[in-house]
C-alpha cells in the first residue's frame, strides 16, 4: 500500500488512478484524516445477458406464435 499527501494526490490523480487498478492507496489530509482509495470491481454481467437454450422451433413458428398472441 502506498500513501500520499493530499497535494501529491491533488497534483497526480491519474497516475493515483492507475496505482489504484494495482493496489490500495491512501490518501492523507493535513488534519489526519486518511482515505483509502481502489479499484471499484464491476458488478456482474447484465441481467439480460442469459444463455441460450436449444429448441426445434423454426424462426417462422415464433413469428407465428407472436402474429396468433397479437390477432386475439
């Protein structure tokens, strides 16, 4: 983990940014405090991202289907 001054991190956000895809970083204010900066890991896939599924059913039976759903 590597630490910086507030300035420092003022001054060098995007290198920061980058040491944080690697490791955590902190961040200290001249009054004491200290923030702890990382990579903020994407939450998983899409919820319409689904697998397939294997059927007999021809692109013109679903047409179908949709056309009878909408004639009723």
């Amino acid at each position: 983990m590597k630490a910086f001054t507030y300035s420092e991190a003022r001054q060098n956000l995007a290198k920061l940014l980058e040491l944080a895809q690697e490791e955590e970083i902190e961040i200290r204010r001249r009054d004491g405090t200290v923030f702890s900066l990382t990579v903020k890991q994407r939450g998983g896939a899409s919820p319409f991202d689904v697998p397939g599924i294997r059927t007999a059913a021809t692109t013109q039976d679903i047409l179908d289907a949709v056309h009878q759903s909408r004639a009723d």
